[in-house]
C-alpha cells in the first residue's frame, strides 16, 4: 500500500465534529492509526504512548486520526480509560478500514476469548455482528494523499511506536 493515493473520506470524530482526509492533508501529513477498542488491553496502553507522543508528531507539522470499528459509546469508554485527546473516528460499517485493506474476522477461537475473557461484546459494540475488527496498523499520508509509510502487523501486540512515527514523518 506505500505509493498508493488513499481514498478520501468524511465522517465525524467523538463529538460529532466534521472529518475530512483530504481537508486535513492541506494542513500537513496525518498520521492514521486503526486500534481494535476500548477492551483490548494491548490498544489502550498504545493510544497513551500516542497520546505522550502527540506534540512530537505535531512539531513535524502533522496530525493523528485514530479508528475504531466501536460505537460512540466505547468510544468515550477509550477517552476514560487513557485520556487521550487525539480525535477518535469511528469507522461504521469497517468502510476506512476496508480501504486501507485492514479489516479481518478473528478465529472463532479469539472471537470467543475477546467477548468472555475480555468482555468486547463484539456484536453489539460495533455496527453489525461480524466481529470484523482491523489489524492495529498506522499509516503516514503525505499532503499529496499518497502513503509514505505503514506498519502493519497481524500480530497485534507489535505496535509503530512513537520513535518510528516521528522518524517516518
């Protein structure tokens, strides 16, 4: 996906403010990262590293976007929980993530530990009851709309780290 022009979209943030890819492009790069919500105990600690990172990442004159297939609700469950204040999308119906190729359906087995163990609901915390969650991948989108660079990694627990980011950017 490096080289390739990403999809323009629109949507809102956590408080219903207006979101629009291309809009933000015109201010400088952005900085797209896709976590799996506000159960996952791997995600949470990520989107405070994020968080502590934020003026870094701005100083280089970008943004950070990040999304979730979960619904508002969890959505402000991920604020309490890290109390981040990075803008939060979430992505109905997995349109984003399916875009940035990222949407996958977990092993009935992890589906399984994800809603008992870990209590995501998967079925009623997102907009239809797939259980689609995306792969904890970050994206750099130069001004041009043309990725500069990825991490993507099935194994959920190796995250792009702030130090990574900022090198990229």
């Amino acid at each position: 996906m490096v080289g390739y022009k990403v999809k323009n979209f629109e949507t809102t943030d956590q408080d219903y403010r207006k979101i629009q890819l291309y809009e933000l492009l015109k201010k400088g790069k952005v900085v797209i990262v896709f976590y799996r919500g506000q159960w996952c105990p791997v995600c949470m600690p990520h989107l405070k590293k994020l968080q502590n990172g934020l003026k870094e990442i701005e100083t280089k004159g970008a943004s950070i976007l990040l999304i979730t297939p979960e619904k508002q609700e969890n959505i402000q469950k991920t604020f309490l929980k890290t109390n981040i204040t990075i803008p939060v999308i979430y992505d109905e119906n997995y349109k984003i993530m399916e875009d940035f190729d990222v949407a996958f359906l977990p092993s009935k087995g992890l589906r399984i530990m994800y809603n008992t163990i870990l209590r995501a609901d998967l079925k009623n915390a997102q907009s239809d009851n797939s259980q689609t969650l995306p792969v904890p991948a970050t994206y750099i989108i130069g001004q041009d709309g043309i990725i500069k660079w990825r991490h993507f990694d099935r194994n959920y627990v190796k995250r792009s780290s702030i130090k990574d980011i900022l090198n990229q950017l």
